[in-house]
C-alpha cells in the first residue's frame, strides 16, 4: 500500500490519507486518537462507485466514523471512476438504462450481468485492502461494513469473518442468487430502505430483508427517493456499530 | 384530577403521582427539571390495559422520559384493570382467542368489535386528561404519544392538534376503518415492528406503514415475537422524541 497525498480535515480531528494498493484507489481516514496502543475499529466504507463524485459523502461518514472513534476507510470500485471499464458492465448498464427509459421491467438477467461482476471483482479487493488496513499499528478489529453495494456487503458478510457488523442500503438491484447468500448472513445487520426508491423495488428489498440469517438485524424504512436518506440514520449508523464494534 | 399517591422514585430525579379523573386512573411522571418558568414537554404511554401489570415497563419508559427532561403520563383503558368490563369487549376477546387457538383466520368483524369500541371510548378520554395535565405549570406543550394500542394513536393523532410526534407500536389488530383514518395522519411517526409478531400480521402492518399520510414517518423493524422490542429502540424513541418536541 502507497500513501499517495495526506492532510488533516479543519476542525476536525481526523487524518486523511489517500492511498493505492496495486491498481485500487483508496481513502483511509483515522481520528487522532488512534494509536498503536489504542488501534481503531474500521468501517469499510461501501458506495455505488465513483470516489470523486461520492467523496462529499464519504468524507462526511467518515468525520462521523472518527467521532465515535472509529477509523474508516474507502476504495474506488473495479470498472468506475479512473479505473478501466469493463466492458460486459457497460453494456448491462446501458441495457439497464434502456429497459427504463422504456418503462419496462428490469429482468434478473440485466441485473446478473450488471451486479454479479461487480461482487466477483469487488470482494476480493476489499479483502485484500482490509489484510493491509489491519497490518497497521492504529488499525484494530473488529470490522464493520457501511453503505451500498448491498450485494457486495452480502458477500462480504458470508466470506470475510473479520466483519461483525454492517449497516446495508437496500438501494440497488440484487441478483436473485444473493437472496441465497443472505441466508448464509448472520452478523448483526442495519438494513436502510427509502420507502419510495425510484431505482429500487419495495417488495424485493423488504423479501431481502427477511431473507438474511442474522438474529439481529433491524430495519429502518424512511420516506422519499434514494438519495434522500435522512441525516439521523447516520446518527443511528453509529450507534449501531458502537454496540457492535467496541 | 385528584392525587392518589406520590413518591420520588430512587436513584432517579422522578416525581411519580397516580390520580384519578373521574373513574379513570392514572399516573404521572415529571422530572426535578420541570417546573412553571421550564415546564416539560409531556409524553402519553399507550398500552395494552391492565395498568398493575404493565407497570415495569411503564415505569422504565418515564424514566427514560424523565432523563431527556420530558413529563410522562397513562391512564388505564376503559374495560381494563379495576376499571368495569365491556360485555361486548370481552365477548370479541373471547371470540379472538377462540378464532386464535381454532387456528382459524381472525376475521375483520371480531377486531372491529375488540378495537373500535376502545378507540371511541379511550380517545375522548386522553384528550380529557390531556387538557387537566397541560393546566398543570410543570406541564408544557408540545405532546407526544408512544406505545399500543395503535388505533388509539391513530385516532389520536388525528383528532388531537396538540399531538405533535407519535411513537407507534404495530403490536395489534388494526380494523381496516383505521386505515383510512392512517391516511389523514400528518405528524411526524416512527412506527416499531416486531417481524415475527404472533399475534399481528406483518404485511399488514407493512400496508399500515405505507398508509399514514405523515410526510415524515420511519419504520424499525426488528426480529422477534411481540415482546421482544429490543432496548435500543427505547433510546432510538428517546431520540425521536427529542427532534419532535423541543
């Protein structure tokens, strides 16, 4: 892993260091208290890929990660922002955007070809960033996973034992073999659900939802579309991993 | 109002006073903090009736109350406790347990019978109590409601203008005239949801949900039977009733 640019956030006391571990961008973020007698836990931060266009919100999860003492730390997605495309995801994407634009159903096809490369490609990325996060000295576990891709925090959840916790937006599509792997899911879960998500169905989400194995696992449904997830579910988020992480 | 009995609860800053309306009963929790010059917004604990019985909880939620500087206040419903039975009421339960151990499908005319008769009755009666409590100089606006029987929050929410925020408890049949009455419900709801509750139909408290009119409303749904609403959600109540009523 290669620190690449570093700073400290105004006001906050919290350290930014941008990174790259082979072809992966990444962004580790931890809070001054963090030390190698008193490692941080980490959150993984999850988004829909893009790290230029979602760092307004990730650096804010983050500033909230570090508040409660956590470090938290981010990679670009495979085939998004600066990385090269693939192109069978592309051609899904544009598949995707087709069927609705034409007001048609989304089949399970275009999905399995939109999202199960992403979890293929994605999971052992994020293992390989989590094997080199937690080889530093102000990096402890456990682990917890926040955000989407809801697929991808699933795999992550089956396969990668040093994650206890995530908090999961149900806001994307979700190939019907993950309804499977979420069976197999039995950390402590958070599932966000915007009740009216223009990009995301209701009933799959909520089927979702009982389909995981967890004992615990809560979830909070609120109004609106998808980017409207209101701010006191980051407060919720945090609490949830103070009393699953500490 | 006439008080009955007071105490200081220990260990707590709490001043408990049971009264009585009429032939209604009840009980009062205010905090040392509320006084004339900073009187405490007030919370109404619904409940399921029988106030003896549910005391334990009752009490730990005007604790919980009392910490984040609000009154709290309950009443025992008409038919339940000391109070005098409904003929009526008792034959519907007879009939629901009866329908209940037939494993035979509760049909909407056994819980008109159960439920409709306590909302007429026991809304007319929280509103009356309502107005004695808000005379008290301790007492101040806005109010909140929290807890079952969720069709008497409903009503109450409709009716009541100086109910601002409801914590509302899907633990219970729901008469399908209530639905629409959901539909006319503008303040701010979090609705809690036991996933396996067995003695409440889950898609229709889904449906429930989905038909209050409150442009602000959030679910929590958590695992488990219909006492197994886990103590954080007590915090997260807490915490909405913060953002609503100061």
């Amino acid at each position: 892993m290669r620190f690449t640019a570093e700073q400290r956030l105004e006001d906050d006391d919290v350290f930014e260091r941008e990174f790259t571990l082979g072809e992966i961008p990444g962004i580790l973020w931890t809070p001054e208290s963090a030390s190698a007698s008193a490692p941080a836990p980490l959150i993984l931060l999850g988004h829909p890929g893009g790290l230029h266009k979602m760092y307004p919100r990730l650096v804010a999860r983050a500033r909230h990660c570090a508040a409660q003492g956590f470090a938290a730390a981010t990679i670009e997605l495979p085939g998004s922002g600066e990385r090269p495309r693939f192109a069978a995801v592309e051609q899904a994407r544009a598949d995707l955007r087709q069927a609705l634009r034409a007001g048609e159903p989304v089949n399970d096809e275009i999905v399995d070809r939109l999202i199960l490369p992403l979890v293929e490609n994605a999971v052992p990325e994020w293992r390989g960033v989590l094997d080199v996060l937690l080889s530093l000295p102000e990096i402890g576990g456990p682990v917890g996973y926040a955000g989407g891709v809801i697929s991808i925090g699933i795999r992550l959840a089956v396969v990668e034992p040093r994650i206890a916790a995530a908090v999961l937006f149900a806001g994307s599509f979700v190939p019907r073999a993950m309804f499977d792997e979420a069976r197999q899911v039995t950390i402590a879960l958070l599932v966000l659900l915007q009740w009216d998500d223009e990009g995301n169905d209701r009933q799959s989400a909520l089927d979702l939802f009982d389909a995981f194995g967890s004992k615990e696992k809560t979830l909070h449904a609120n109004m609106g579309g998808h980017t409207g997830v209101p701010q006191f579910e980051g407060d919720d988020g945090d609490r949830f991993f103070a009393r699953h992480l500490k």
